[in-house]
C-alpha cells in the first residue's frame, strides 16, 4: 500500500471511529484489520474506496453513507434541479387545512423552491381559516429538514422543537423563533409562511415506511405538541442527524453522529410508531380509501374549534 493510500484510508477510519454514533458497538480493531488487508495493494485513494464502504456498513445504523467522487458529483449535479412542487396544500371538508409534505433536497435554489411552494401551499390550506391541520409526512423520505421546519414553523408554533442528541448525550437544540427554525447560533435565509389562522391548532401527523431520515425528524419535531396526533404506519426506522465530510478526492463520507429528540427530551431509535396505527396503501392515498387520511380528518373534527 503506498503511503497516500495509507494516509487516506487511516483518515476516513479515524472519522467513522471518532464520531459515530453507532461507534461504541463497533470492534474497531477488526474493522481496521480488514479494511487495511483489502486495501492492501492500494496505490491511490480510489484503490481504498471499496474497504472505507465496508468499514461504513460495519456500522449496521443503516443510515450512514460513502460515495466515489462520481457519485457525489452526479449527485450535486442532480442537486442542481429546481422543482420547487415538494409541498401541496389544500382545504378540507370540515375547514381543515391539509399538507402534502415531500423531501427536500438540492442546492441553495432548489431549497429556497421548497420554501416558496410551501408558503404558497400553507396559504391556499388556510385561506378559509384552518380550525386544525393535517401534515402529511408518508411520501416524505428525508434531505435537508430546515426548509421543511421553515414551513412547518407556524403550525408547529413558537419554542424548542426538538434535539440532536450525540453518543455522549449532549443535546443540541432546535427550536421555532419568529415562525422560523433556529438551531444555536443557526439560522437559514428563507422567509417563514405567514402566521396560521388559528394559534396552536389540533395537528394530525400521517407517516408511514417510506417516511425516512430528516422526513422522521420533522415527525419528531410534532411529539410532545399538545394537541396532536400520529395516524398511519411506522416510519422506515432511520431518526438519526447525518454530517456528511468531504475527503480530499472527493468522496462523501456521511456518518450518523446523533440520535433525534423530541421537545421532551426522548430520543428514538428504529421505526417510530403512530399513536394510531392505520394501514398505509400507497394506492390509496388522497382517494376515498385513504384511511389514514380520514380517520385522522375524524379525530380533527372532534377536537375544539373544529366542531
């Protein structure tokens, strides 16, 4: 193995062994036995790639990722696409406000797409004045979850919405501000949908298995709210805060370094369970046979304000 190789692949070891949150239950030495024997005639970095996803997988958290300098250049490139339709909203019967939140990913204009469809989807849901909301996560499966919290933020409403919580159980923060999420010193530049109707209105959360990743975050941001419920199936099982790296070649090494808290402070790990389990038919959904979507449109119904 030539010392570029050596150097390269001991740092990307030395980054999954220092902040993975799944590190602990890793035996270390035999991953990093295995990574340098199939690595051993390495010359480049490119010859080490193959050990460094290996090591990945040994992680078993299913959420951390590597990808070849090719893979995240086509990936940026594909960031590049501004589709800007991730968020739908319509009212319902009954003066409930509906939302169809999906993913969202891309580059910064791609983001700030999102976060004008979303506006444009909170106004037409609450243009009769919402008594409650539906937020539908279930076609959700993840991205960057501060356009979704940004326009989400005046339903979820003003205070800590939830927490990073690393191996060491430090927690950092998120929370609603002047209708926008903030994390510490974090801010993002897109303006907030305007205030809602209705202040701290009934909320009905939809999930089901292909709700993933930051779509699980932004469930976890509803836990603990008062007034509000999860109807659907459980989540794909992936709540945990990704940081990607960039090594010097160009590959991404994404690791998931910290589990997703609630406003209460409970973390979670694998799927998250609906507090009323609904079968989720992807056929269905937005139909008449939509179940989940109805029977969360009943219990809004009962709740004050929307009688």
């Amino acid at each position: 193995m030539s010392s570029e190789a050596r150097a390269y692949l001991r740092g990307a070891l030395d980054h999954l062994e220092d902040t993975a949150l799944a590190g602990d239950e890793v035996d270390w030495p035999s991953v990093r036995s295995e990574a340098f024997r199939t690595a051993a005639d390495a010359r480049t970095p490119a010859d080490t790639h193959a050990a460094i996803l290996k090591a990945v997988r040994s992680l078993g958290d299913g959420h951390s990722y590597f990808y070849t300098p090719a893979e995240a250049e086509e990936i940026t490139a594909a960031s590049g696409a501004v589709t800007g339709g991730n968020v739908e909203g319509r009212a319902l019967p009954g003066g409930i406000g509906y939302l169809d939140v999906r993913g969202a990913r891309g580059d910064a204009r791609a983001l700030g797409a999102f976060v004008g469809s979303g506006r444009a989807a909170v106004a037409a849901a609450d243009r009769g004045g919402a008594c409650g909301w539906i937020v539908d996560l279930r076609e959700n499966q993840g991205g960057n979850m501060w356009p979704m919290l940004t326009v989400l933020g005046p339903i979820l409403g003003e205070g800590r919405a939830g927490s990073f919580v690393g191996a060491d159980g430090k927690a950092v923060p998120f929370l609603i501000r002047d209708g926008a999420p903030r994390r510490g010193k974090d801010t993002w530049p897109w303006a907030p949908p305007a205030p809602v109707t209705r202040d701290h209105p009934p909320v009905a959360v939809l999930t089901g298995p292909w709700t993933a990743s930051s779509g699980e975050a932004v469930a976890i941001a509803f836990r603990g709210r008062p007034a509000t419920r999860t109807f659907g199936s459980p989540t794909r099982g992936i709540p945990t805060g990704i940081a990607p790296r960039e090594l010097p070649d160009g590959a991404v090494l994404g690791v998931a370094q910290s589990r997703i808290a609630d406003r209460t402070g409970r973390s979670y790990e694998g799927p998250l369970q609906p507090d009323e389990e609904v079968p989720v038919v992807r056929e269905d959904t937005g139909t008449g046979g939509d179940r989940a979507l109805t029977t969360a449109a009943r219990w809004l119904e009962r709740q004050p304000g929307c009688r």
